[in-house]
C-alpha cells in the first residue's frame, strides 16, 4: 500500500490523490458581482450542507496551486457578501465546464458559456435559469485555511431562498433523482452523473437496533458466497425469523421454486448462499434469512 505523509509531497500531486479519492463531489455553481456589477459565475467542487437549521452551505474557492492567486469568486464575495448557490444537471454540464475557463477579470461568463441571467429576489447576484434548483445565500464568513496555493477559503453561506424547478419534482413534491440528473465531480477531468443505473437506494439502519454484523453465524459471515454488502444487510435487521416462520416458508410454493431454481439439495451451502444472495440483491432481507436458516430446523 502507498502510504503518504502530506508534508513529504509536491502539492499538485497530493491535490490530484485528494480530488481522485474523495468524490465524487457535488458541484456549487456559484454567481457573485464583482465591484463594478458584473456579474460573475464559476463552479467550484469543495462544496456541500451543512446545516438545515439554519440553512448553511459551505464552499471553498482554494487559492490556486500553481501560482497562489485567489479567484474571482474568493474576491468578490469579500465586496459584497452575497452568492447564489445553482445547482449543475447532466444537461448544463459542458457550458458549466466552459465557464471554469480563466476568462479576465471583468469578463461575464453568463455571456461566454451561454446561460441565461435571471434576477434573484433577496440578493444581487443573478440565478442561473438553465440550473434545476437555485439557492440564494448571504455570506455569513469568510475562513482562509492558509496563505499558500493550494490553501482553501470556506465561504460559510446562509440560504435565505430557494428556488426548484416543477418540472424535476415527483408526485408529492420530493426531488426525484433521476430527473434531478445531478453531475458531480471527480479527479482529474472525470465527472459522474447521478442518474439512471448509477442511482440505487441503501434503507437507513433501522431506529431500532439491527442484530449487527457480530451476530451473524461464522458459517454465513465468512461465506464466499455473499460480500460485505450483504452482510450488512443481513446484519440489519431487528430480529432473526423464528423457527414457525422458517417452517412455513419451507412448506411455501416459493420455496419449492427456489430449491428448482437454485439446486438447493443438490449443491448444499454454496446453493442456499447464492440464493439468499439473489434475494439481498432485491434488498428482501428476511426471504434471505429464511433461506440461510433452512437447514437449521
């Protein structure tokens, strides 16, 4: 294994492991005013919530590494101490790619990578119309981490208002994922998008507790069968089936089908692994116990 002290490497490199191993990283497309009113607008991936009550967002424009400038952003929100937070879809994510471009001060990225300006409600920079949601934040602190390149600036941002477009909502008014279409960060020139085959769901561990991991017999913990996941899964449940619903599965029409299937009496453990395996995948934890218990009354 490659072990690091961050004090014995060049700061590009330790940069390039830092944005490669923690991502991937939802994107701040962050709109500010620079002195003389022009508008302003670059992505930045040091960013993410971190309070709801109240509404905090944080993101940090690091100084850059090859020559220590601060950006634009950095400058301007230190003159006027007001952001609008838009998110960046799969749709946007080229002309947000073309807005990180260096452009001199001054220059309107609005303009250079073609998104379009609307005025915001409670603060003075613009919103992005193409972003599926838009969050208007008062910048409540500025925290420079260091003076060096490299060095972060956490802008600490309090939403005061949010806009969503209907069109990305589900029937009950949440967010849907996958119409959300979010993209994120990651190293070098890569980014993931956060949709379709990418998205799938982990239920929270139960408000009461799960039998864990520990409690899992030897035999079907160190199985070569099932991973790490479906340990987990298995280790989340509040209690193990009980004898009589053991039975009455075995007695089940479903049963039978999966002994067919899977050749359960035939292949022995590694059977009865693949098959509480296939359900786990189906995320039907309790049809897997059941299975994995079987042979035990």
């Amino acid at each position: 294994m490659l072990t690091i002290n961050p004090k014995d490497i060049a700061t590009p490199k330790l940069h390039s492991y830092l944005l490669s191993a923690v991502a991937p990283r939802p994107i701040a497309f962050a709109s500010t005013l620079n002195e003389d009113g022009t508008p302003n607008l670059s992505p930045f991936s040091f960013y993410n919530v971190f309070s709801s009550n109240p509404p905090i967002a944080i993101f940090s424009p690091a100084r850059r590494v090859r020559n220590n400038t601060t950006k634009h952003t950095l400058d301007n929100v230190k003159h006027l101490p007001e952001v609008v937070l838009n998110a960046v879809n799969y749709d946007m994510v080229q002309q947000m790619s073309l807005s990180s471009t260096e452009y001199p001060y001054g220059v309107n990225e609005f303009e250079k990578a073609g998104f379009t300006p609307v005025p915001s409600e409670l603060v003075k920079p613009f919103r992005v119309k193409e972003s599926p949601v838009q969050m208007e934040c008062i910048v409540k602190e500025v925290i420079a981490l260091g003076n060096e390149g490299g060095a972060g600036n956490l802008i600490v941002c309090e939403i005061v208002k949010i806009h969503i477009h209907e069109s990305i909502l589900d029937s009950v008014g949440n967010i849907d994922q996958h119409k959300i279409d979010l993209v994120a960060r990651l190293g070098s020139d890569w980014y993931s998008r956060n949709s379709g085959n990418a998205l799938f769901e982990v239920p929270k561990p139960l408000t009461s507790l799960g039998i864990g991991v520990d409690a899992i017999p030897a035999e079907i913990r160190n199985s070569s069968i099932l991973t790490g996941n479906d340990l987990g899964k298995l280790g989340n449940v509040e209690k193990l089936p009980t004898a009589a619903d053991i039975d009455n599965y075995i007695k089940s029409a479903e049963y039978t089908l999966v002994c067919d299937e899977f050749k359960l009496k035939q292949k022995g453990p590694i059977a009865i692994h693949e098959a509480a395996k296939h359900f786990l995948n189906k995320n039907d934890s309790a049809t897997a116990w059941k299975i994995l218990l079987s042979e035990t009354i």
